[in-house]
C-alpha cells in the first residue's frame, strides 16, 4: 500500500487570482490553441464523442464556431463513415465530385436526383464527358414535361474558371458573371471541380471555421481497442476524418497502447488521440507509442459514477496539471475531459495547462444533439447518460448483433448513469457563453493568448465557505 501526500484539487477547490492587466478589449483576445500538433483551432473546445452529444449536427456546429466535434462510434461503421461524410459536405471552398448527368438524360432524370441530393444544380455533359451545359433548380421550376430532353432546358452559356483559380478570383468570377455556380474545367474540358455562392457565404459567414487542407469542415472520430476496430479506422479515414480518438475509460491500458500502435503502424499520418489517463506516467506511455493528443479524466463527468463505482480517480485540476507538466516537453497537446459544469471550469483547465476542453453535458441539452426534447413539470429536458451505463452497453452490444442474457445485464457493472439535462436551446448559444467566459477570464489574469494565460496563471485555494461566496447568495434568485 502507498498514500501519496499531497491533496488533489478539483476545479471548485481554487480560484484564479486577478492580476494587472492591459487588455483593451477581451473580445479581442485570442483563443487559439492545438487540438493535436497538426490540427489548430479558434476556439479551445471539443464535443465528447458520446452517443447523447456528437454526431453530424453537433460536428459541422463545433467545426463552424471555431472547436471540432468527435463522432462517436457506438454505431455501425457504414453509418459512422456517413456522419463524417455529411460534416465533410456541409462546407467547401470547392466540390471536388459534383453532380453531374449527360445528355442522354431527360427532365424527369434530372428531377429525380434533385430531390433525392437536394442539389441546386446540375452539370451536363456529353458522351466525352465534357462540359456542356448546366441545370438549376429555376430551370425544373416549371418544366411539366418529365420527357423533354435535358439539353432543350439547360443554359449552354456556362462560364467556368480554371481548377486553381483561388477563392479570391472565384468571388470575383461569380461577383462578374451574375452567376451562383462556377464550374472549374481543365485544359481539356473536362469538370475538375464546382465553386458555388452558397459556399462561399458560409465561408464569410463563419470566419473561425476550423478546417481542413482541403477547405471542408473538420471532424474527429471516436474507435475502440478490440482489433477489428481496425475497419472502423480505415473508414473513418476514408471518409475524411480528421483525427482518431481511441476510446475507452482506462487509457493506461495494455489494450489502449497496443491500439494506438496499430493505427500508426498501418496509418502512419493519422491524428491519434489517446486517452482517458488522470497521471504523468499514463500521459506519458501514450505518447511514446504515438499519442498525437492526450485527453485527461478518470471520472469527473457528470453523468459517470467511476469514483464511486472503483473507488479510483483522480480529481480533475491535479490531473490536467500532472498530465500537462508531462505532456510539455514532448509539445503533445492535452485534452481536459469532464467536469466543465461553467465558463469558470474552462478557464482554470486552460490555465492549469490543457489545450483544449471537452464538453459532454452542456451540449447535451442543446438542439445539435442526438435526441428528444422532453418536458417535466413545466420544464424541458434532453437525455444524457454514460457510455459505461447498464442502456448503454445494452444497446451498443444490440448495434453489434448481441443480445445481452438476463444473467449478463445483473451482471454488468455501470460506471455511468442515466439522466435528464436542461434542455439550452442551439449549441451555439452554449458556446458564445464558454468563450466569453474564457476570454473574461483571460482578462482578469492579464493574458490575450491561451500561452500568456498559463504562463501567469497563479492558482489561490479556497475554502468551503469561499466556494459558497463566489455563487449568488444571501438573495433568491429569479432567472
């Protein structure tokens, strides 16, 4: 048996001190941080790769507003490659596959793929797939003849760029031809690729989108450790994702370590986060077989119940500075996951040296999420629950074609439970909330980077009876 000496701190265990600062303006701050070595984002925050928060919806929200989303993977891995699909197709600078149809086709073909895709429009080629003609939704409008050939109802008139044109010429391109759509042709007049006005405002429209090389939203894909997990990854790769999260409770595993081996054996380039550890010594046996991020946390989420279950953990601002102080001379990035309960939690996991945060409950009430809204006595609530919980495992062991035996389930031990969270309304929301409180916090401490905030951050200990003083008190609270 060993005691260690020191007391493990959680974040409602201290407070930041506030020091002089210089800052003008926090929204002017800068809050941009690494998710892995090679994947930078806006904003320091990551949507748990749970069944109750992160899938396509969630994913494109937390790429556009800046942090990314993990899919998580208690799904078929036909359906996990898809939601990456659909994050991937939400946003492009460029469609490199755009639909397109011969004319050989008629009106009613071209229909049909219309609202099957819900496409805006159509290219047209002839029998040596070069550029004719392109369809849009105006033209079908009011088009009653299902027959007619397409080319009697295309526009011919097409004005195309070249397949480098940047996006600075394909806004001034589509800006001086009056057009929505700007095909890109290569020399032989064959479509390389689609450049839309739609696409473009969304560029506009959302300047911290965090994204890939390609200019498509980024994503994150969660996988187990079992060895035929290995499909799971190389389609998830395929369909584009961005990183790989190896996911299960107890990172400093044998299973875990032997996972992450395998993806950097066969994917060599692929973005590997490995996690859950809570010490130095886990932070730093993944890194050394090729953990490209840790994510720290055994056991502070608000819907898992390890602590009480196994009796071990460790509380979550010891771990994050434990894990950081040993992730800092490799440069490995460290995740913060679980116990973010407030915009003042995600200040003191980045200040006490995490990269980023995950965030699993406070997203899970949003409109993103997977799920119903349900009311209760005049209140509206979404469900959460623990992917170690007893409905959980039952159903994750359904989606792989096993029934569990009675004998099984009173066997299983959760370390999650089921529950109801407030119902927050658009994901968003949620988020502009975390990131003024960062950047507030950020302010107090003198900092307009994420670096400068760690670099001053000085942690004060607090009291019962300091915790009770920094909440409303002494007044009924009406909203």
């Amino acid at each position: 048996m060993k005691i260690l000496s020191e007391t493990a701190l959680t974040y409602d265990d201290v407070l930041l001190v506030p020091q002089y600062s210089e800052v003008d303006s926090r929204r002017a701050l800068s809050t941009k941080s690494c998710l892995t070595k090679k994947i930078a984002l806006q904003v320091p925050i990551v949507s748990a790769n749970m069944d109750v928060v992160t899938e396509s919806e969630m994913a494109i929200t937390m790429a556009r507003e800046g942090g990314i989303g993990m899919i998580h993977r208690f799904m078929t891995i036909a359906e996990q490659a898809r939601q990456i699909g659909r994050v991937k197709k939400a946003e492009s600078f460029i469609v490199d596959k755009p639909l397109t149809m011969t004319d050989a086709h008629t009106v009613g073909d071209v229909k049909r793929v219309v609202d099957e895709t819900g496409t805006g429009g159509i290219l047209i080629l002839d029998s040596n797939e070069k550029l004719i003609g392109i369809v849009s939704t105006r033209d079908l409008l009011f088009e009653e003849d299902e027959d007619k050939s397409v080319t009697e109802i295309m526009s011919r008139n097409v004005h195309s760029a070249a397949p480098d044109t940047s996006l600075k010429e394909a806004e001034r391109l589509l800006h001086e031809f009056r057009v929505e759509k700007l095909p890109l042709v290569d020399k032989d007049g064959k479509v390389a690729g689609l450049v839309t006005l739609k696409d473009i405002m969304k560029i506009t429209q959302f300047p911290k989108a965090t994204k890939d090389a390609r200019g498509r939203l980024s994503v994150g894909a969660a996988v187990g450790v079992r060895d035929m997990e290995m499909r799971r990854v190389e389609s998830a790769l395929e369909a584009g994702a961005d990183c790989i999260v190896v996911d299960i409770a107890h990172g400093d595993s044998h299973l875990e370590i032997e996972m992450i081996k395998n993806i950097h054996s066969h994917f060599p380039g692929a973005q590997i986060i490995g996690g859950n550890v809570a010490t130095a010594d886990g932070t730093k046996r993944l890194i050394d077989v090729g953990a490209d991020a840790v994510k720290v946390g055994v056991g502070p989420g608000s819907i898992c119940i390890t602590r009480n279950v196994a009796g071990s953990g460790v509380p979550q601002l010891t771990a994050v500075i434990e894990c950081a102080t040993a992730a800092k001379p490799y440069g490995i990035p460290i995740i913060a996951d679980g116990g973010i309960r407030q915009p003042g939690d995600l200040v003191k996991a980045i200040a006490a040296g995490a990269q980023t945060v995950m965030i699993g409950s406070m997203l899970a009430g949003t409109d993103e999420s997977p799920g119903m809204i349900m009311t209760r006595r005049g209140h509206r609530y979404k469900a959460s629950r623990g992917m170690a919980s007893l409905e959980a495992n039952i159903n994750r062991n359904k989606r792989e074609g096993n029934d569990l035996t009675h004998e099984e389930i009173e066997d299983y031990v959760a370390e999650g439970v089921e529950a109801a969270v407030p119902y927050r309304g658009k994901a968003r929301e949620v988020l502009n909330q975390l990131v003024g409180g960062l950047q507030s916090g950020m302010s107090y401490s003198g900092a307009h980077s994420l670096e400068e905030l760690q670099e001053k951050a000085i942690f004060m200990r607090m009291t019962g009876a300091g915790l009770k003083e920094s909440g409303p008190h002494d007044v009924e609270v009406i909203g």
